[in-house]
C-alpha cells in the first residue's frame, strides 16, 4: 500500500519537477532575447534597451522615432505585412536582418526592388580569424561610419538590387559570393565589393536592410565596432529611437514554446477564474472520499 | 501488479526526461558560428601580394583617396604572424608616398601659378622645395620595392616549385611598383619645365621695388593704421601701380600709386589675437607690365597688436553618465576690464557641441551627453569665442563617459498586502542630477522615487494585488531623463511575492476537507459495524472462538484446508486493501471489526463462517463447501483489488 501511494505520487512530482525546470532553465534558442549564450540577444537588449514586439501590432508600434528590428527566419502573414507596410509609410524604421531566410518576401511585398541574395558571403583576406566571418571596411555614409573602423560579420550574405546612393556598407574586393559552396573563389562568382548595407525610403519612413542578422548575437556584439555601428544603425531612425525586436519570426525551439506555455498557464492561473478553477478542482479531489463514501450508503 | 506500476511510472520519467532532452536542443536555423571557436585560417599566400599591388597602383593611378583607404584596411588583413612586421613597413613607405606625391603636386602647382603672377623669387623657392620631395619619393619607392621583395620572398613566390598564381601575383606587384617610377618621372619632368622659363624670365623683365613705412608700431586689433611708401623701378617711379598690402601674407587693403609713384592707404587691423603682426606692400604686374616688370613685394614691418585678454574659470565634473546631464560651471573675466559684456560659451564633448549659451560673468550650464555616446574617455572643452577687442580662450579637462549601472535594493520576500521601501542607486557614484526621473514598478503599480542625501532614490511602492500565490515577479527601476522620452537606463530585480491573503482563505477552505480527510482514513470503529449486525442467513460465529492463526490446517483434511486457505487468502487481501494487519491475538470476528469493510461485506461473512465451523465445530465438510469456500475468497479478493485501483 505504501508502495502504491508512492507510485501514484510519482507522475505530479515528476512534472512539477520538468515544470521548474522549463521554467528555470535559459534559453538556447538562436536569437532568443532572454538567451545569454553566444547565439542569444540578451547583451542587444540591455544596450539599445529593446523592448520585444512579439506581435506586429500597430498599436504597440509607434511609428515616430522607433526602430523595428525584424530577423524573419519564418514567414509573415498577409496581415503582419499589411501592419509593417503601414508602420513603415506612417515613418517608422524598419530594420531587417537577414541573410538565408524570409526577408525577400517581405520585401517583395513593400514593392522594393532589393533582395537579400541568400548566397553566403565569404572574405579570405579581410576577416577575423575565418573567411566566413568576413571585415566590413568600407562605409561610405558618414552616419553609419561614424566611430566605425571595420565591423565583423558571421556567415552573411549581400544584397543586390540596390542603388549606388542607397547603400551604407560594402565588403571588400577580395569578397565573393560562394554559390557553388565550395568556399573557394570561382570563376563565375561574383567577387566584391558588394552591398552589405543599403537604405531604402518608403513613404515617411524607412526600410535597412542587414544581409546579417548573426551581428546582433551576444558572441557578435563585442568584436571589432560592431556595437557602435548597431548603434549608427538604429539612430537611422531618428538619435535616441526606441528599439523593438519582432520575436514572433525567430523560430520555435521546444524549449521556448514549453516556457511560453507555462507563462500562459501561469497567467491563467493568476487570473481569478483559473484561481478559482484550481481552488475548486483541489476541493473536489479532497472531497471525492466523503462523496463516494455518501453515494455508497445511499445504494 | 506493482511490478506493472513500478514499470510505468519508470517508462513515464524516461519519457519526459526525454522530452525535456529534446526541449534543450537549440534550433539550427540560421547558419552561424561561435566567433570565439572559429577556427584561425590564412589566406592564400596571392591575395596578399595582390592588395599590396592594389596600394601601388592606385598610387601610380594618382587616386591617392583611394590609395590612402586600401592603406588604412592593411591592418585588418589576416596575415600570418611572421609577415606582419614588413607588411606594416610596406604600408608606412606607401602612405609616406602618398604624402611626397600630395606634396609635390602642391608645390608645382604654387609654382607653376607664382611663374604665371611674375612672382619669380617664389616661385623659384617652390621649386627648391619641389627638388627636396622628388629626392624623398625616389628613396621611398626603392625601400618600397625592396619590402615588396621581401615580402614575396617569405610568402615563396622566389621558390622553384612556387604556384602560378602566386608568381603571377608577384609579377603585377612588381609592375605596379615600376609604374611608380614613372610616376615620380612625371613630377621631375614637370619641375624642369618650371625652372627654364623662371630663369629666363627673370633675365629679360624689368625689377621693380616696393618700399613701406607704417604711422604706428602698436596698435589696437581692430583699429587701423596708416601704410604708405612707393614704387620704382630701376629708380624711376611707376606712377598708377596698383599695390596690395598684406597683412599676416592675407590681402587687407589695395591701393593705387600716384603719378610719382608714391601711395598711401589706411590698413584696418583684423581681429587676430597675436602679439605682432607682419605687413607688406605688394606689387604684381597685370595688364601691359606682365612680361616686362618683376613682381616684388615690400620688406615685412612688424607691428605689435594688443588686445583685451580673457580669462575663463572652470568647474567640471571628472565622470558623467551617459543619457544624463551633468552641470559645467565658470566665470569668464577680463584682468584688462571689468565689465567683458555678454560672450558665447559652447560646451563640446569631443567635436559634438553640448550646449551653447551667453554669460556676462559666472556660468552654470547644464549639458546633456547623448545616450548613444559610447562609454569612455572624452575632452571636454568650454570654449569662450573671441568677442570684438576681447580674446577667445578655451579650457579643456578629459571627461570619462560612464555607463550607468543602477542598483535595486529591496527585500527579497514582498507580503501581500503591503508595501515595499525599495532604493535604487546609480553607480558609478558621481553626482546625479536632481531633475532625473527614477520609476520603480512591480507588476502594475509604479512610483517616482525621490533623491535623499546620499546620492540614491527612495520611495514605497505598494505591492499590487493578484491571486498568484506565491511566486516570482520583477521589480523595475529606471532612470530618464529631462530631455529624452523614454527610460534611458533600466535594471530589474527577482522578488517573490507572497500572497497571505490568498494562501489564508485556501488554508480555510481546505483545512476541513483535509480534517475529514484524515479521519475517513484512520477506520471506523467497530461498534459501527457491530449496530449494523449481520446480513440475514448467516451464522452468527461464536465469541469465544480461538484465533485462527494458532491453528493448523492440515488437521481438518482436504476439504477443510482448503476452506481455511481460501479464508486466509481472503483475509490476506483485505488486510493489504485496508492496510490492517492480521494479528495474532484476533479472533476471526474481531479480523471483520477492525477490516471495515465497505464491499463484499456478505461474501467475507459467510467465508468467516464457513472457516469457524470447520475449525470449532463437528461438522463435516464437504466438497461443495470447500469450492463455495474458494469462490468467495477469490469474490473477495477481486472486490479489494476494485477497491485499490
């Protein structure tokens, strides 16, 4: 019998137990803005002080002297891009950081002409320590150079589509575009400088387009100006411009929907229905004995 | 049974331990790499030579912004360790290249203009000048050749099973570098062309000669002063010249001769605050004199300029935060004055203009550093600008811009309801300004906190109400500031919350439940089921009946111990379903007391009755009975299996 109890004991420990631990436990996922490893945002947070935008509402996206940061490793939905084309026309700043996923498709919709090439960009002179961590040196705008020798990039892509006066940063000529992904220079493949960085304008606002998104990474964010060129970068905006991050597009890892199920639980419980719920479903498991033992006499 | 309990509840941990193994894994979406594990990698031994050939032509190519911008990339180029040193050389002869060629090109072209003015005697000390620089590019260019070599001779290119393309690379480095040559070639040539005509000039023209006198040799800036003098040539005069008088080498006045070549003109002095000043009269024929005089210019005259001097007192912090103000203060004075009238204060923090403002004494001047500044070291500098008779002065201190941390201090464990006094103070320690903004906020209620004497905020906040019962929640402070919407700067801190209220009502409500609890799972008392009495056709067994246990079954024959061990059997389930015991000083009757049996109540009794004939009494047992015996036993012990699940 004492075995018994115990047995049944077993299951509500053991996922009370995987629940602290979910809850407990730092999130690894790429981009994830509570993620203090390398691959995280947390160190971007507590610089540019971003607040999360994990729902394209407008409401929440004052237009005037923000910045949006979009990383769009999934694809939007018509009404999330109706919501950015409108945040961007009403003068807000767009910036999207990409390199292999779902920025064309975003852009496509704003109508412009650029596109992130999705072709890895690789630099076997100017680099730090790999040619697929290629040195960006050659900042034409005086806004974003400012402060800014050279800035370290981790497997990006370029841009292409982009006019001469929009862009803001180019690799150098001993870059070229790895289509064949053999990671050596061939023939056919398109060698530097080419477009890293461009701006473009859209109504009252404006679109930046990163072929990057690795240099917000914590691991990124320390090494060569890459930090002080972010933040020339989000000052496109307007100096002083709040900083948003879109979460929903950065991907699920099982652990953060776990984290993120838990919450919803949590504030379920803590509203006053769930509290009352929980009370009532407590009450009537202590009770089950007292009915049981009633309806027994009664038959 | 408890074989298959005890295994599915070691498959249901497996299993979500499982799951939480694969909840860690980290998504690989996005392809990148951790920079601190990258691995170090050179690159080919051509690309290397090749920017290096890319430097020297675009010297040759006279693009020498862009030369002086590959330059500056060379320290970022990955390099083997042992080449970094003559490739550091290679960039400093390039850059030190550039500059002679800059040089170079200046000075031709002044000389080039002063041939053209008539101005001889310059025009031939920038030829001089010209010669100086040729002679440096010359020796640059070797030493460049030589560090090319170098260069190359490390990298293999020299060796006999070196890869084409890094000979082939070596080759376009040395006809870029050749093409220097040709370069400096051009500017020699160029100097040559100049120096023919000056010397031929200067045999064939007339000279001319400029004298100059000054009313004054002191003078207030500002005011003006009288120049006069002539202008003769070979001792006549040149009546209607017209003259140019410098000041400082800068243009301040023109005159024109008189018919007896003699001029006089009022020179107003600039506001220049130096103690001295040069003049000169100038002459340089136009018109129907150019080819026939000599340009000259007059022997220089000093004047000595004086003017009110300004004084600047300043106070300034060592350290500010970003974001925040901090308050510069001063006094501007004059020792020659007493009253300096309003002047124009800037505050810079490196070239970036603080703040600007007007004072006619002291100052004190907030100054707000950008938010975006990035922490570190900066000079500060309050400029006075220059005023009429008044000198400008500036007074410069190194400022370092600090990041500010703020720390909350407030109890770890927060009661609701209730209150907390919560602190926060900005760090680094350095003076903060009064008007800042700091808010503390816990869930939805947020308070501004006020500045004590200690340089940290205080205030209470009041711990909102919810009906979590225990948990953590995030206690906020920030800091903003005047002129920024928005915090500027924020830390936040773990509290657990602990709701009393809550857990005081859920301890009321489920402390009877837990109360009834206890005692519905202690057993009944016997007496309960005594007032019940049996069920109707069943013996009542006789109260004196010895224990069952103290008997020996094998006695009472087949039939009987087979009765007796479906009792047992009966018994056994029971006391585990009940967890009561079969002890050994209880009579059969007793066992039914104590088992508080809620089913097969009828099946037990008739089995205890069964058992107490066989072991008490004389009957004798038949088989059907033994069999009606076993059946209710195995009645029994499937309604207490029921009963357990």
């Amino acid at each position: 019998m004492e075995l018994r109890r115990r047995l049944i004991m077993l299951p509500p420990i053991t996922i009370i137990l995987l629940a602290l631990i979910v809850w407990f436990y730092p999130s690894s996922a790429d981009f994830r803005l509570d993620n203090p490893g390398w691959n995280g945002l947390e160190k971007f947070v507590a610089e540019f002080n971003a607040s999360p935008a994990t729902h394209l509402q407008r409401s929440s996206l004052p237009p005037g002297r923000t910045a949006l940061v979009v990383v769009p490793l999934e694809k939007f939905t018509e009404p999330e891009l109706l919501q950015l084309k409108d945040y961007v026309s009403s003068g807000g700043m767009l910036a999207v950081f990409d390199d292999y996923g779902n920025g064309n498709q975003l852009l496509d919709y704003l109508g412009l002409e650029a596109r992130f090439t999705g072709r890895p960009l690789l630099d076997p002179l100017f680099n730090h320590k790999s040619e697929w961590l290629p040195r960006i040196m050659d900042l034409p705008a005086i806004r974003v150079a400012r402060g800014v020798e050279s800035v370290v990039l981790n497997h990006p892509s370029s841009l292409a589509g982009v006019s001469r006066d929009e862009v803001l940063a180019r690799s150098s000529a001993f870059s070229f575009l790895d289509l064949d992904g053999d990671g050596a220079p061939g023939e056919t493949e398109p060698t530097g400088p080419l477009p890293v960085l461009a701006r473009v304008m859209i109504g009252k606002g404006s679109v930046v387009l990163m072929a990057d998104p690795s240099i917000l990474i914590n691991g990124m964010i320390d090494i060569g100006d890459n930090r002080a060129f972010l933040r020339n970068v989000l000052d496109i905006g307007g100096a002083g411009a709040r900083v948003f991050v879109d979460e929903s597009h950065h991907g699920k890892a099982p652990l953060d929907e776990a984290k993120k199920a838990l919450a919803v639980t949590h504030g379920a419980l803590s509203a006053p229905l769930g509290m009352m719920g929980l009370v009532g479903t407590v009450l009537t498991l202590s009770l089950r004995p007292i009915w049981q033992r009633k309806g027994e006499r009664v038959g | 049974m408890k074989k298959l309990l005890v295994t599915l509840a070691a498959i249901a941990s497996a299993a979500a331990m499982a799951g939480l193994t694969s909840c860690t894994a980290p998504a690989a979406l996005v392809l990148h790499e951790n920079p601190t594990t990258a691995k170090s990698l050179f690159p080919a031994r051509s690309l290397i030579l090749l920017h290096l050939r890319d430097i020297a032509s675009d010297i040759s190519a006279e693009d020498l912004a862009k030369a002086r911008s590959v330059i500056r990339n060379t320290p970022y180029a990955s390099v083997p360790r042992e080449l970094q040193h003559i490739i550091e050389r290679y960039n400093q002869y390039s850059s030190d290249l550039v500059n002679s060629f800059e040089e170079l090109e200046a000075v031709l072209d002044r000389a080039s203009w002063l041939t053209s003015e008539g101005r001889l005697a310059e025009a031939r000390r920038e030829l001089e000048r010209a010669k100086v620089a040729l002679s440096r590019t010359e020796r640059l260019i070797q030493d460049l050749k030589g560090a090319a070599r170098t260069v190359a001779n490390q990298l293999g290119a020299f060796a006999a099973l070196a890869p084409a393309k890094l000979t082939e690379a070596y080759d376009q480095l040395q006809r870029a570098t050749e093409t220097l040559e040709s370069q400096r070639e051009k500017y020699r040539r160029l100097s040559l062309s100049l120096e023919a005509p000056t010397a031929k000039e200067e045999a064939e023209l007339e000279p001319t000669e400029v004298t100059l006198d000054l009313d004054t040799a002191k003078i207030f800036v500002g005011e003006s002063m009288i120049a006069s003098g002539s202008i003769t040539s070979r001792g006549s005069s040149l009546p209607n010249r017209r003259l140019t008088i410098l000041v400082n080498g800068r243009p301040a006045a023109t005159v024109h001769a008189a018919a007896d070549g003699s001029y006089q003109q009022r020179v107003e002095i600039p506001y220049k605050y130096v103690p001295s000043m040069t003049v000169q009269a100038s002459y340089t024929p136009t018109d129907n004199d150019l080819g026939t005089y000599v340009a000259s210019v007059s022997q220089p005259r000093q004047v000595e300029t004086t003017f009110l001097e300004t004084a600047l007192d300043i106070r300034v912090p060592d350290k500010a935060l970003r974001g925040l103000p901090l308050t510069v203060a001063g006094a501007v004075t004059s020792p020659d004055d007493a009253a300096p009238g309003k002047r124009t204060v800037r505050v810079l923090l490196g070239e970036e203009v603080l703040a600007s403002f007007y004072t006619q004494g002291s100052f004190s001047q907030r100054a707000v550093i950008r938010p975006q500044t990035p922490a570190g070291s900066y000079p500060l500098t309050i400029a006075v600008d220059a005023e009429g008779p008044y000198s400008g002065i500036s007074r410069q201190k190194l400022l370092e811009v600090m990041e500010p941390s703020l720390a909350v201090k407030a109890p770890q464990f927060l009661f609701v309801p209730g209150s907390v006094d919560a602190a926060v103070t900005i760090s680094p320690e350095i003076e903060t300004p009064s008007d800042a903004v700091v808010r503390l906020k816990l869930g939805e209620n947020t308070t501004v906190l006020n500045a004590s004497e200690h340089k940290t905020f205080a205030g209470t906040l009041d711990v909102p109400l919810s009906l979590v019962l225990i948990g953590p929640q995030r206690l906020e402070a920030s800091v903003e500031g005047l002129e920024h919407k928005g915090p500027l700067h924020t830390a936040t801190r773990t509290v657990v919350v602990i709701n009393l209220a809550n857990i005081g009502i859920v301890a009321l409500l489920l402390l009877p439940v837990g109360l009834i609890a206890r005692k519905r799972m202690r057993g009944r008392p016997r007496t309960d089921y005594a007032e019940a009495g049996l069920p109707k056709g069943i013996a009542e067994p006789a109260e004196s009946t010895p224990p069952l246990q103290t008997q020996r079954t094998t006695r009472f024959g087949d039939e009987g111990s087979r009765i007796l061990a479906a009792y047992m059997k009966a018994a056994q389930a029971i006391a585990e379903a009940r967890d009561v015991p079969v002890r050994s000083h209880q009579t059969l009757r007793e066992f039914i007391g104590v088992a508080a049996l809620n089913g097969a109540v009828e099946a037990f009794m008739e089995l205890t009755a069964t058992a107490e004939r066989t072991l008490y009494s004389a009957h004798i047992i038949d088989m059907a009975e033994a069999v009606r015996a076993e059946n209710l036993a195995t009645m029994v012990e499937e309604v207490m299996k029921d009963g357990a699940s």
